[in-house]
C-alpha cells in the first residue's frame, strides 16, 4: 500500500485543468520566473514567504486525483455539526451596524464559522467534489498531515498575464428564482457597487480600467451580482504586489481599508474565532507566468477532529440582522451541498 501523501496544495481552473502540487515546499517572497508554485497565505497576509514551490508538481484530472495523492480507499467524511449560537454573532451585527449608521465605515464583513466533529471518514476525500464543482469556480486546497482547507470558490481576485490583469467583484446574495426581486434590492446592489468602486480606485494606479456591466452569477445554489474589471497594466507587475493593493477586499473586509477598519475587522474575526484561510487569497502561477490568485471561500477546514465551515456576510446600512442570518445558512448550504455532505 501507498503511503499517504502527508502535505500538498491544489489549484483547479474553470477550465478543468489542475494542478496538485506535493510536499515539501520551498517558501518564496516573491513568485519564481519559471512559475509552477501556489500561493498561500492566511487572511491577515503573515506568511512573508506565500510562494510555495512544490518538490513535485502533477497535472491531474478527477479520475487520477484518487491515486496521486493516495486516497486509499478512506470514505466520504461523516460529520456531526453543532447548531451555530447567535449571541456573539448578533452583538458582532449590532456594533458594525451603529458604525456604519454613524459613517465611520461604510461596509464590514463578520463570519460566523460552524463547527462539527468528523465521526469517520476523511476529509480528504472531499477533493473529488472540488475538482467536479460548477465549471464557473475554482477549487483550491491544502492540506497537511493533521488538517487542511479545501473548497471551490466564485471569486477571483486577479488573474495576470504580461500586461493584463482580470478580476471582479462578486457582492450580494439571493437564492435562485428570486431574481427579479433581487435585481432591484436596494441593499444587495449598494452592497456590490462598494465592491465595484473600492476596485477600480485601487487598479486605477496600474492602468485604464475597463468596466463590465453588472451582471448574475450562479454557481452551488446561489445568486450574487457580479461585474467584471479588466485593465491594461501599465507594465507588468509581480502577482506577490497585487495581493496587497487589493485584499482584502469590502467583498470580505470592509471599507474604508484603513489601520482602524481592518483592526476593528480582526477583532471580529478573533472573537468569531473564524479560521484563518477564509477569506483569504489563495493562487497559482503557471510555467508561461500566468497568475490566478482567487479568494478562499464556499469551502471548509479542518484541525484534527475539528471542522469549520465559515460564512461571511455584508453589512451596510440597509442590512436586517434576520436577512444576514439567512444569507449566511443559505451559504453555508450551498458549501454542504458543492462537497455533497450533509449538515
């Protein structure tokens, strides 16, 4: 029998093409030239070396994931979730809501995280659903020898080549055949359109930014406005720069970007004790130097026994806390849903 594969990352395009990367890593600061490395990182960017090349990179596709990273027969995870509580979330709800009431930030972004205990199985295995998710995400995991994180996200944060960057923002949250109220829904588009402007005065810097038509995406259950943003780079700029210019971004943040609002935002995130990867940027450069760095959300994590599946959800002015509360369990089935478990 094989043995298990102890540490290693995966990317996964829209395209269908993936890459699985295994341990042991070496850990850059910047991405190599010859590309071929993962970008990992948690939300608050501590890692100075997210770069991670690994000692041996797979092409791999659904049917040869199985025997690359040595699944060896373990099953689909059996989990028991514990009902999430309200109290710190709501007391979270009402201080960011005064805040924004008030003008002193505009949007933040709290998570409440729902944990379970993993009773069989293995996570692990959970990467078949990833690398089968909807053709408009991209799955991405890592995981080591005690835990990990996995998931396929609808957002990406930038995609880079030689002097062209794409990105978008992806912001409001409806459940599908509720389309027509949720085109006109006040909130969900004051919601997007933060997202929208905080992008293009940040890439503005780098180039002309071309903006598209706001528009729907559906993916997992869900429906969010979505607007793509294209810009032509003025020169090339390293994919390790563009992390910081736009993450986080008001989609999992909050606005303004300053030292204040993101303290205040961490703060949250301690209290809700929400695991670092969510939220945060995650990426691969290819050999001809073509980055995709996308943010880690619509998935889950796991320390040992322990599972944490986070959701996340915007709040303006015009938020209700029983709207947020929906949104946030509409998400967190969608996540069970995508990984075919069951809460």
């Amino acid at each position: 029998m094989q043995t298990r594969m102890m540490e290693f990352a995966l990317f996964r395009l829209p395209d269908g093409r993936a890459w699985l990367g295994e341990g042991p890593f070496t850990a850059l600061a910047a991405a190599p030239a010859g590309g071929g490395a993962f970008y990992v990182n948690d939300f608050d960017l501590s890692d100075p070396q997210p770069w991670k090349v690994p000692a041996k990179l797979h092409s791999i596709t659904p049917e040869s994931l199985g025997s690359t990273i040595h699944l060896n027969g373990s099953q689909t995870p059996q989990i028991n979730w514990a009902k999430p509580a309200t109290e710190w979330f709501k007391m979270a709800f009402r201080r960011i809501r005064r805040e924004v009431l008030a003008k002193r930030i505009e949007k933040m972004v709290p998570v409440l995280t729902e944990t379970g205990t993993l009773v069989s199985g293995d996570p692990r295995r959970l990467l078949q659903a990833v690398m089968q998710a909807p053709a408009n995400t991209w799955g991405y995991a890592h995981v080591t020898e005690n835990g990990g994180f996995l998931g396929a996200t609808p957002e990406l944060l930038f995609k880079t080549h030689d002097q062209s960057l794409e990105t978008m923002a992806l912001a409001g949250t409806a459940k599908p055949g509720h389309q027509d109220a949720f085109l006109t829904d006040v909130k969900e588009i004051e919601e997007h359109e933060i997202v929208v402007r905080y992008l293009t005065e940040q890439l503005q810097t780098l180039g002309a930014v071309t903006r598209q038509p706001r528009s729907l995406c559906e993916t997992a259950g869900l429906v969010h406005f979505q607007t793509s943003l294209n810009v032509k780079l003025r020169e090339k700029v390293d994919p390790a720069q563009l992390v910081p210019l736009l993450h986080p971004t008001p989609a999992v943040g909050c606005l303004p970007r300053d030292d204040s609002s993101l303290s205040k935002l961490r703060e949250y995130r301690q209290q809700l004790k929400v695991p670092g990867f969510f939220g945060s940027p995650f990426g691969f450069i290819e050999n001809d130097g073509t980055a995709h760095v996308v943010v880690a959300i619509r998935g889950i994590g796991w320390q040992g026994d322990t599972i944490s599946l986070p959701s996340g959800c915007g709040i303006v002015g015009g938020s209700a806390f029983d709207h947020e509360w929906r949104e946030l369990r509409l998400k967190r089935e969608a996540v069970l849903r995508l990984l075919a478990l069951h809460s």
